[in-house]
C-alpha cells in the first residue's frame, strides 16, 4: 500500500489555525450564552410561549378581522360595526354599567382582602393555617357551581334572604328583578368569589415586610396607624398595583356571574362587555358585532395597565 505524503505548506497551517480558532471561539460564546439565566429562562418558557400565541393571539387577530365584517361575513365594512355600537343607547348603558360593576367589586375585593389578610396576620401560626384555608373555600369553589347556588339564595321563589328579611318584619326584596337590586347581587358574588385572591397575595406581602421596620417604629412612638400609613402600605404599594390591576381585566372580563344570575336582565341593565357581547353573536347570530363590542375592553383596560404599570416601575426605580 503507497504511502500517502502530506506536503507541509504555510497556507494551509493558517487555515486550519484559523479554523481551529473560530471553532472555539463560537464554542465559548454559546457556553456564555447557554450560562445566562435570562436566557435559560427564555428558553424554557418558549413552548409556553408558543402555545400561548396559537390560543390567544390567533383568536385576537381573528376577531378584530370579523369586527370589520358585516352580518353575514360576507363583505368588509371597515369601523361600521363601531359606529353602529357608539350609536345605541344600549351600548353606552353596558360601558356603564360595566364600569360600575368592575371597579366596585374591585375595590371592596382589594379593601376586605387587605382587612382580612392584616387579621389573620396578627393570629398565631396555627390558627392562620385554619383561617387561610376556610376563607380560600369561596376562590376554589367553581365560578359557575357559586353562582348557581347565589341564584338560588335570591330567587324570589325560595329566597332564603327574603325569608330572614321577613323573620325581622321586612318585605320581600326582588332581589333579581329589580334593576339596582340585581346590579347589588352581582357585584356582591364577584366581590364574594374575588376577595379570597386578594387575601392570600395581602397576607404574603405582609409576610415579607421586615419586623424590624415595626419595632424601630414602636421605639419611636408610632400607633398602629401610622405603622399601618408608613410602613405596611409603602412596602405592599407594588402587589396592590398589580393585583388591582389583574382583578380589573378579570372583573371586566366576567361572564358567568352576570350570565347565569340575571342573563343581562332586568332591562339590560346587569349587562357587562362579556354578556352583552354574547347577547349579539350568539343568540342574535350577529358575529361581527359581537367581536366589535367584546373588543371595546381593549383600550379601557390598556389605559389603566399603562397607568397602573407606569406607577409600578416608578416605584420600583425608587427603592432600587
């Protein structure tokens, strides 16, 4: 078998070189890469990622196409589902009523989780364990079950509120049939279902406040409200920004309560964005026009997120 000669030049040693150089070059910046937490992270949540952008982000791009549609999807009318919806009486009743239902129910949420959270934060270990687990029962309980079990409490026909009310005297109260009344009935089950969220995220911030911040405030001769002022409501101003704010586009957002208790009646005047919407493209079979008004949540909810966020990063910068 011949001998294969290799003929030694000074090109070819260059070129291996600066193969060989480039090759680990390349090798070291995909370690440092691989080795950067952020990038782990990306990494790792990108299925999620993907998943998340078929389910949401198709559907959202789907329905802002057929809000330019007309009935029967057959011909592109551009913002006239829009301008139909700003011209009905209806509509702007449900913007407003949507308004009211949301922040109100968000706020006594925010208020009674906050209350509640401090209470239970001043028990002994023990009985917060019982506690937290007892007031979470409302939160794990099925939306759809407790709104059931709620339309049962107030339906006229067995409603065991009326018979307490008449147990005192008091007339019966149509509870459902009455506009302001059915508008009290809902916020108070959202309220009812919601507050739970609010108590767990309040109690574990509360967990994370420094005990020597209160004790150096005792020293100096601080109440328990202007513990409360100055030291518990500076360092929880951050998850009360954005529990606020992920409460608001749920609320916002709820179907079932309003759905299965009142149907939008009576008068549409329980109607929120989610029922209304589903009043039109479901049962009146105008798709469009349903997209159209489910899509008017949008830009309510981007403002207070810009708003909310703003003051969020704000506060962020500050203690950073």
């Amino acid at each position: 078998m011949a001998d294969t000669i290799h003929t030694w030049s000074p090109r070819l040693q260059r070129n291996r070189l600066q193969e060989t150089l480039l090759a680990s070059s390349a090798a070291r910046s995909l370690h440092q890469v691989l080795r950067r937490r952020s990038t782990i992270a990306f990494l790792m949540c990108l299925p999620l990622i993907l998943i998340i952008a078929c389910l949401v982000l198709y559907p959202a791009l789907y329905s802002i196409y057929l809000s330019m549609l007309n009935k029967t999807q057959t011909r592109f009318i551009g913002l006239g589902n829009f301008s139909f919806l700003l011209s009905r009486d209806v509509f702007w009743m449900v913007v407003q009523q949507s308004a009211i239902f949301a922040l109100t129910a968000v706020f006594f949420k925010a208020l009674i989780g906050l209350i509640t959270a401090h209470l239970i934060n001043n028990l002994p270990a023990k009985g917060q364990r019982k506690w937290r687990g007892m007031l979470l029962v409302p939160w794990v309980i099925p939306l759809a079950l407790s709104s059931l079990s709620w339309w049962w409490l107030f339906d006229p026909t067995h409603s065991a509120f009326n018979y307490i009310l008449e147990s005192f005297g008091h007339g019966d109260i149509a509870w459902l049939s009455n506009p302001y009344w059915a508008r009290f009935s809902v916020i108070l089950v959202n309220v009812w279902y919601g507050a739970p969220f609010f108590l767990i995220l309040y109690l574990a911030a509360l967990k994370s406040v420094p005990e020597q911040l209160y004790e150096a405030a005792a020293i100096d001769g601080a109440n328990a409200w202007q513990k409360f002022r100055h030291i518990t409501l500076p360092m929880m101003r951050n998850i009360i920004a954005i529990t606020v704010l992920f409460s608001l586009i749920v609320t916002f957002a709820n179907f079932d309560i309003v759905q299965i208790m009142t149907a939008g009646g009576p008068r549409n005047m329980t109607h929120v964005f989610a029922t209304y919407a589903f009043l039109l493209g479901i049962r009146s079979g105008d798709l469009p026009l349903g997209a159209a008004t489910s899509l008017f949540m949008f830009p309510i909810l981007a403002v207070a997120a810009i708003f909310i966020l703003r003051g969020v990063r704000k506060r962020g910068r500050e203690i950073g």
